[in-house]
C-alpha cells in the first residue's frame, strides 16, 4: 500500500491489493468459481493441513473475498477478519467461536432488533445464555460474569437508542476477568476504531455503511489479534484444547506461524467450513466498490444527519430528537465526544407527540424517503421500529431496546439537505 498511510480514505482504495498479477487488472477482478487448482498432492495436503494457506474451495476462501478481507482489517487496524453471508451470520459466529453449551455471553441491551431476537431466543435453543445489562453502568457487566461467560457484546452506536457504548470501561473490566469485547461497528465505519479503545473483536453488517447502495447482504468479523487466548485457556477450551474436527489441533498453538490469528482461523475452516455462511464473490467485489468511498459518504450522512436532528429538535409535532450530541445526559456527551472523533453517524431517531399513529402517518406521507428495512444506504431511509423491525419484542423488551411506539428512525442519506428537509417537513405538516 503507499507509503503505508493510515488514513481510512487511502487504506480503503489501496490495502491488500494493487493489481493482478496476471493482466494487470487494477480494479479486483470477480473470482467466480467454487474451487481452485492445487499444484501438486504435496500442495493440495499443506493446504489441508494448515501449512500454509491457499484457496481449496470458495466456501472457505476467494481471491475477491480475500482483498475485502484484508482491506477491513487494515481500516480497522486488525490482524484479520472473515467474510460472512449477512450481518446476522457475523454476529452468530462471533459468538459460536468461543461459546457452546452450557456457556453465557453478557450483552448490552442497546441492541438493534435483529441481534437481540438472535440472542435472547436463538441462542438459547443452543445452549448459550445471554445476559443482558444496562451499559450506563459498565460495572454491571463485572456483576454478570461467571467463570463460564465467554465474551461481552455491544453496538458501538447502537440502534435505535444511538447512546454511545463505553468501549474502553468495558474493556478494561474483561482484560480483568480475561473476557473480550466483541463491538459491532456497522454505525459508524471510520468514524472509531473500537480496537484503538480496548476492544478485541468487531463484526459488521457490511449491507449498510461498507456498501452503501443497498444492493448485497454480507457481514465481516474482524479479530484485533490483541487478545491473548492462551493466558485465558480455562476460559476458552474451544481455542485450547485439541479440536477433534480439525484432527486434535489446538487452534494457539497450531496458528502461531501465521500470527495472532487463532480466532478468525479458528471461524474460517471449522464453522464457515460447517455452517457455509460464505459471502458470494460477486458481493465481495460490490462491497468493495462501497468501501472505496465509505470515507467520504460516511463524512456527508454525518453532516446531513446533524442537520436533520437540529431541524427536527424545533419542530412543533417531534416530542424528542434521540442524536449523540443532543443527548442530556452529561456522561453520555463525553462518550459521543471520546468515541465518535470523526463524527456522530447518519442515524436520527425522534419520537412524535401522537404516537404510534402519529408515527404511521408521518411514514405514509414521506415522498422522497424510502420506507425499507436497511440503514446505511447512500439514499435517505425511514422506518416505524415498533411496527417492523422490534415487532418480535415484547412492550417491555421495545422499551429496554429504546423504541417507543412514536419513534421513528431515520437512516439520513448524501441527497441535498435541501431535498431531505423539504421531504420530512412535507411528511410532518400531514401529521398534525
């Protein structure tokens, strides 16, 4: 990469590819094929046997997935990551990875619905446990550890109650009981690091911010290759003790000659290799088309959303703006400050003085503004959470997870601010 910059605008064009070698392609070509050549039965066996790595099979790996791969990384400053089917598969493995049954995750309950139905209910019928704490007081994930909790987890920014997680507090406390933090980053690509303040794994939902178009579904799980595994063995036999689906290998020490990387390799050639949640090649090369200018997009939602919430905040029929930085709460204005350094994100929540009714009628008269399920997209999106995406909650469960029945959440996109204004000022004169 030049000059090896650590700039996000720079890294996201340039890490992990420069041309191919064969034509001289600058853009990374579509490796549509399911298997590869070996050179030999002596390379098809190293290859096999982990020593050394290669493509046998694109279930498992892919030329074109391997440069979105390596690409993330190097924007999140990771030692690796792993391409997945969706968002979902990224955050079921992460979790699968080091947990079975009989063990317990503590989650955040700022969760987007989605995620929490996967933990509260999923899981579950697995044999994990999730205990779910309030991350205003991040000793309440101290409180909640036992000796078989395997991993905290949270949302940077999480949706809908954009409060921002206290990534660094939380992960002090797991470097104290030997617990990583798992950070799901899909909010705010670019905008922070979660390895740089102390977390050990990030997942994202790469159908959002990283693509940008809405046009392909992909998750990623990216592994810091900080935390030390081996000095935590009790804690984590999944990565310590011979694996019998991988001829007895013990993934720390059988991974040393490749890097910290026990984690992600671990995830790619046992569950990846079981469960198949691969990401297509082709949606590989569409997330890279959207990563090359995730930097900049990310910079225009962020100005626009600030807009929109400081619009929104004056209107006569908007009861609340839920927005980082118009958050009350003085400990709150400090996570937004510490943790979002390149900005507050797209996302804008506000809550309508007339409710669930208000709430339908203000979707039903938007004209420009989508109605879809999806955050992220260059265009500008809304939806009504307690309708849709947090309907499989229960009351109780809506509230915790901060959805209301007059919340609305809008995905702010790159349009002219002009343009989306008009379009929610139109849409909330026929409210009233």
């Amino acid at each position: 990469m030049p000059h090896h910059s650590k700039n996000p605008e720079t890294v996201a064009l340039h890490a992990g590819y420069r041309s191919d070698p064969t034509t001289g392609a600058v853009a990374v070509p579509i490796y549509q094929t399911t298997s590869y050549q070996f050179d030999n039965t002596e390379h098809a066996s190293n290859l096999f046997a982990l020593k050394e790595l290669g493509n046998i099979y694109t279930r498992i790996m892919n030329p074109t997935t391997d440069v979105l791969e390596q690409r993330v990384a190097a924007l999140e400053g990771g030692a690796a990551s792993l391409a997945l089917g969706s968002g979902q598969s990224a955050s079921a493995l992460a979790i699968q990875n080091i947990a079975q049954v009989g063990d317990n995750i503590i989650s955040s309950t700022d969760l987007y619905g989605g995620t929490w139905n996967l933990f509260a209910n999923t899981l579950s019928t697995m044999g994990i446990e999730v205990r779910f704490v309030d991350p205003k007081d991040p000793q309440a994930f101290a409180h909640a550890t036992d000796e078989k909790t395997r991993a905290y987890y949270a949302e940077t920014l999480p949706n809908p109650k954009l409060c921002v997680f206290p990534i660094t507090e939380v992960a002090e406390i797991g470097n104290k009981y030997g617990v990583p933090l798992i950070m799901d980053n899909t909010a705010c690509p670019v905008l922070c690091r979660p390895f740089d303040h102390g977390a050990s794994i990030i997942v994202y939902s790469t159908t959002k911010y990283i693509g940008g178009h809405g046009t392909s579904i992909g998750g990623l799980v990216v592994d810091s290759g900080n935390f030390d595994w081996e000095a935590n063995a009790d804690r984590f036999p999944m990565l310590n003790k011979p694996d019998a689906s991988y001829h007895g290998a013990v993934w720390t020490e059988a991974v040393k000659p490749l890097g910290p990387i026990a984690y992600i390799l671990k995830m790619r050639v046992t569950l990846l290799r079981d469960l198949g949640a691969a990401m297509s090649p082709f949606n590989a090369f569409m997330f890279l088309q959207g990563l090359e200018t995730v930097a900049l997009r990310i910079r225009e939602h962020s100005k626009n959303a600030a807009m929109v919430a400081d619009f929104l905040k004056s209107h006569k029929e908007v009861a609340n703006v839920i927005y980082p930085p118009h958050h009350t709460d003085k400990v709150q204005l400090e996570r937004t400050n510490k943790y979002l350094s390149g900005g507050n994100g797209g996302l804008v929540g506000f809550e309508l003085k007339r409710g669930a009714e208000g709430g339908r009628a203000f979707i039903d008269a938007l004209e420009m503004h989508y109605h879809v399920a999806n955050i992220g997209d260059s265009r500008s999106l809304a939806i009504h959470p307690a309708t849709t995406t947090h309907s499989q909650l229960t009351s109780e469960d809506q509230i915790a997870s901060g959805v209301t029945e007059g919340y609305v959440r809008l995905s702010v996109g790159i349009e002219h601010i002009d343009d989306i204004i008009k379009d929610l000022a139109n849409a909330l004169a026929k409210v009233s």
